[in-house]
C-alpha cells in the first residue's frame, strides 16, 4: 500500500513524502491517525498546500528564534553558592536555575531547552546551550562562583 506522510514520521519518511507500508500498518495505524493519506491527485495538492503553509510557519517561527538567540548573546549568568571541599556544591544549579534568571531578565525559555546533560555541581565557568529551534541553539555563560 502506497501513502502519503502528513506528519515526519521517524524510520518512515518525512511529510510529503510517498512512502510504501504494510497493508495493515497504513489501514489500522496510519490512516485513521491522521498521519498519512491516500495517493491520489488531489491529496498531492493537498499535501503541497500543507507543506507550503508548514514552511512558511517555520520560516517565521526560525526568524523570531533568532531575534531572541540575538537577545541571547553576551548574557553571563554569575550565580553564587556555597561549596565545600574540592569546589563541589552542596546544591547544584539546575536548568530550573537558569530558567528563572532568564525570566526575571524579560526573556521567557522553558527549562527543557535548556541544555544541561547533569546539574552544575563544581564552581566553575560553563557554556550552557538554549534550544530555540532546531536550527537555532545559542550559547550563554554560566559562571558559578563561591557564596561568602
């Protein structure tokens, strides 16, 4: 059975694409999901018409990342703690952290872009990424210092 993909679908194809899948798998899963269509001529167009409209909401969703990335570049986060022995925390400081020095900055970002493999956990300078878009990832510093 051939479709065509509304939606990407990982380890399938991306949307627009013409893909072909099992009979059952496009008739119970793809289909009554919204996730694919028919080939016929006018889901082609239909599909177009979706794809343009798609393309130019990410253009301009690209394009207001930007700015903000732009806004973005130069912020240095000096955050102060209490550490003991060997430079280590006794906290930690968290995508959560950085999330509210952002907000109380005028720029709100939700904490799950922000990139942080593992809390911060030895005083130090870090370069924490900010996932905008996925084309967009600027880069701020972090600088943990020790708390009087």
């Amino acid at each position: 059975m051939e479709v065509i993909l509304r939606e990407d679908i990982s380890k399938l194809g991306r949307r627009g694409d013409v893909v072909k899948v099992a009979e059952g798998y496009g008739r119970n899963y793809l289909l009554p999901r919204g996730l694919a269509m028919a080939v016929t001529a006018a889901n082609r167009a239909v599909i177009e018409r979706e794809r343009k409209a798609h393309d130019a909401r990410t253009a301009k969703e690209k394009a207001e990342c930007e700015g903000l990335a732009a806004g973005l570049a130069g912020l240095r986060y000096v955050v102060a703690r209490k550490a003991g022995e060997n430079d280590l925390l006794y906290g930690s400081v968290t995508s959560g952290d950085i999330a509210e020095y952002l907000e109380a900055k005028g720029i709100a970002v939700d904490k799950r872009r922000i990139l942080l493999d593992e809390p911060i956990k030895r005083l130090g300078e870090y370069d924490v990424k900010i996932r905008l878009h996925p084309e967009v990832v600027p880069t701020i510093k972090v600088e943990v210092v020790k708390a009087e």
